[in-house]
C-alpha cells in the first residue's frame, strides 16, 4: 500500500475546513465573507483540497437512534488463516450493519464497527451472520453503553 503525501495548508484552507467540518452546508458565501475573500476564490481552494484528497466529499450523518438501531458493537474477529481476509471482507460487506473494518496488528486480524437494533439482533448478527462466514475462527464482542467523543482530526 503507498503512503498518501501530505499536503500542506495555509490559514484561509484551514479556516474554510473548520467551517466545513462543522457544517457542510454552510453556504460558500457565508465563508467567503468570515474569511475575507471571494466566493471564487473559496471555490478554487475547495478543488485544490479534493484534488489532494484531502476533501472526501460531504454527507449528511443518519441517527441510527431514530432508524431504530440502539446498539452498537465493536467486534474482534480471528482468521483461520490470514489468507482468508478478501473473502471474510468481501461476506462482511454484504451485511449493512457492519459499519467500518479496519485490519489491525494485535490478538485480532479484523476488528468492526456494527449496529443493531437490539442485544438479541446483534446475537443474531454474531451468531448467523458473522461467525459462520468461512475462514472466521471465532469473534470477541464489545458493546458500547455510550459514544463520548465524535470528531474529526483539528486542522
């Protein structure tokens, strides 16, 4: 895998991403005007950080609360063997629940993000879905009682 370079801001780049990161609805001359340049301006620094991929787009953020989804669970999956990992990802990602995959270093080979709607749906989840894929040995769960910090990096 290569590593991303890293690119380097100015003050103004840094004062429209805090804006953005805030809110990415926030009207582009509303920043042009708190940042003291034109609205072009704002646009042309906004291509030059998607170009560098450091701008992944925006979104809007779904509350699984309301959509039902009152428990989220952090799951550390062991591989039979590492060499299973596309196939285990490729079966992970068919279920939506499953939020994030990182490949980490320590007792796990993958560790997941997922929600469910309850304690008996992540069970099932478990139980069904996950730990029957071929290549998963077995999986150690944690549910999470509260979210405390949600942020992005400070620029």
């Amino acid at each position: 895998m290569k590593k991303s370079a890293i690119v380097t801001i100015d003050g103004i780049d840094k004062k429209i991403l805090r804006v953005l990161t805030e809110d990415a609805r926030t009207p582009i001359l509303e920043i042009a005007r708190n940042v003291g340049i034109s609205g072009a301006a704002i646009h042309q620094r906004l291509r030059k950080l998607e170009k560098s991929k450091l701008l992944s787009g925006s979104k809007f953020i779904l509350n699984a609360k309301v959509l039902g989804y009152s428990t989220t669970a952090f799951v550390g999956i062991y591989l039979d063997k590492a060499a299973n990992t596309d196939d285990v990802l490729r079966a992970l990602k068919r279920f939506p629940e499953v939020l994030e995959c990182h490949y980490t270093t320590g007792n796990y080979n993958l560790f997941i993000k997922l929600l469910a709607i309850d304690n008996e749906h992540l069970m099932h989840l478990l139980n069904k879905n996950i730990q029957s894929i071929d290549g998963v040995l077995r999986t150690e769960s944690l549910i999470s009682l509260d979210q405390q910090i949600d942020r992005q990096i400070k620029v």
